[in-house]
C-alpha cells in the first residue's frame, strides 16, 4: 500500500463503502469515481477481493492505532483521558467514518476477513480502555466490564437521534459519561 497508487483505490474504496456498502465497491464505479480506466486499477490490484482485503488491513490498522493514541496518557490522569475519549467520539462527529464503520460492521456480518477485523478492533478498543480504567484502580475484571459499558455507550450515542437541541445533547452526553467515569 506504500506505493502510493493503491492508496488512492482504496480510499475511493472507503468513499464508496460510506455510501453504499461493500456491494458498491466494485472496479467499475471506483474507476469512474476517480477519472481513470480500470486498467489502472489491474496494475495495483489483482481483483476486487485483493482491494477489499486492502481495505480492510487500512481500517484495522488506522483504527488500533488510533485508540492506542487516543488512550495514551501522555501525563493525564487516567479519568481525564478517558474523558478526551468520550468529547472525541461525541462531539466532533465524523459522519463518513462512522458511514464507514457501520458498513464494515455490515460486510462483518457475512464475511469472515471483516468479522475478523471488526473483532481484532474492537479487542484493541476494549483493552486500550480496560487499561485505563485499570489504572484508576479497577480490578481486571471490572475495568473490562466498565470499558465495554463505555463502547456501548459511545457507539450507541452516536447512533441516536435524540430530539433536543444540540446544547441538550451536549448536556445529556456530560451526565452520561460522568457516570461512567464515576
């Protein structure tokens, strides 16, 4: 994927993943996607299996990378960064990655390279959080309880359509994570 070439395939990829789901990811509408012929897309990959398998390494990496960052205490308390996390997730959203990740957790539904991303994912996820709540004293088995009310909660307030003003939003999300930080 370093060559630079196939970057470009597989973030029209992801573009088209967003929008449709992987049954949109198919040579023909990428190529038109970008302005090229699909013959460029023969010289990167060997089939449409090869990018979506590419695809897949890029958001399994990109996203246990990104919890290792964004878990990372860097002198922060442990319930302060925590915090970070939950004001990440839950004001600044990313519709296209959250396109993203349902529609991966869609193709996870029928195909066992995405289950397997999606698992080594959420695995990185739950321990990088587990971790931090270990390191404000929980013992093991707690902290894991407390990280996978934490996931359950930042993906599922996302997913709501809460009928109240932004700054209502912004308050009910507040209270929320105070409890899971309490």
């Amino acid at each position: 994927m370093s060559d630079g070439k196939g970057d470009v395939w597989v973030e029209a990829g992801f573009t088209e993943l967003a929008r449709s789901g992987v049954e949109g990811v198919r040579v023909e509408v990428l190529a038109k996607n970008l302005g090229v012929t699909k013959g460029g897309f023969y010289r990167r990959f060997a089939d449409r299996a090869a990018l979506l398998g590419a695809m897949l390494e890029r958001w399994r990496e990109g996203r246990s990378a990104a919890i290792a960052q964004q878990t990372s205490l860097d002198g922060q308390k442990p319930r302060d960064r925590l915090r970070a996390v939950i004001q990440l997730y839950s004001e600044r959203l990313n519709p296209e990655g959250m396109a993203i990740e349902l529609a991966i957790r869609q193709w996870a539904r029928s195909d066992e390279s995405a289950a397997a991303a999606v698992a080594n994912v959420d695995a990185a996820r739950l321990k990088h959080v587990a971790e931090l709540y270990r390191a404000t004293g929980l013992e093991a088995d707690e902290a894991e309880a407390q990280a996978f009310l934490f996931y359950c909660f930042i993906f599922g307030q996302s997913l709501l359509f809460v009928e109240r003003s932004r700054r209502k939003r912004t308050q009910l999300v507040a209270k929320s994570a105070e409890k899971l930080l309490g």
